[in-house]
C-alpha cells in the first residue's frame, strides 16, 4: 500500500501513513471551531503505528474539551496550520485535519458531533452564489486573499 502524504501550509511540516485510512467526522465543538479558524473541524483517523512526522516538530497544545476528555492538538509554530490531534483515551489512533492530506479525495466523512453547538453557516445554502475560482476583487476569494 503507499503511503499517503500531508502536511502544513508552508510545508516545514510533513508526515506519511501507511495503513488503512479510517472513517472522517465533522465536529461542531466550539474548541474545533476556534482551532481550525473555520465553522466545523473534519478529522480522519489513522492508527498511531502507521503514523510518522518526517519533517519538522509540530508544536503541541492540551486542553480538556466539552467532551471533560483531554485532547492535544498538534500544529505548525511557522504557518499556525492544525496538522493532527491526539487523545491519550485513544492511544492508538491519531486523527488528522483532513485538509492537510495532499489528497483530500481519500477522505470518507461517516457522521457528524456536537451538532448541538453547530453555527447556522456550518451549512451551505444550495442557493448560495457560487464561482468556479475567485470573484475577483470583492476581497472576499480565497485562493490567494483572505
Ligand atoms: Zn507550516
Ligand atoms: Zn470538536
């Protein structure tokens, strides 16, 4: 099987996997929230043996989540991207921000937690005005801008 790839924006941090990639969740917590910067936190757990940083030290933060279970989210000091979280209830298992794999194809969202503190746009309105690349200078495109 090959490994699969990921790693930070700036790329000073990068890791592989070998083994079986396992179900994706979203989770609407607040704590994910405020650490991936967006409206919900998508992880995809691996097993912990199959899982290695090849470049680079992640910087790792602890805190007690909702959940009254300790989690440490692992991220880049240089770019602030979130690379992956480990649980020592879970030892054996690592679950990585699925937009960090280099192919997010891979990744296979099973179900979806803290719904309960989901924001409003934590959805998508099907009529929502869409772009197939930036809009151009409104300011608001990513692909380069906020
Ligand atoms: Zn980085
Ligand atoms: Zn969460």
């Amino acid at each position: 099987m090959d490994p699969v790839g990921g790693g930070c924006l700036c790329r000073r941090i990068r890791y592989e996997y070998r083994g079986e990639v396992g179900p994706a969740a979203y989770c609407h917590c607040e704590d994910c929230r405020r650490c991936t910067g967006g409206a919900f936190n998508v992880g995809v757990r691996l097993e912990a043996a199959g899982f290695r940083v090849l470049l680079g030290e992640p910087k790792a933060f602890t805190k007690t989540a909702d959940s009254g279970h300790s989690l440490t989210r692992h991220f880049c000091t240089d770019c602030g991207s979130p690379i992956y979280t480990s649980s020592p209830r879970h030892p054996t298992f690592v679950y990585v921000k699925a937009g960090s794999l280099d192919d997010p194809t891979i990744v296979k969202p099973v179900y979806q937690s803290w719904t309960s503190s989901a924001v409003t746009w934590a959805f998508i309105p099907s009529g929502l005005s869409g772009y197939e690349k930036g809009r151009g200078n409104q300011g608001l495109e990513s692909g380069g801008n906020p």
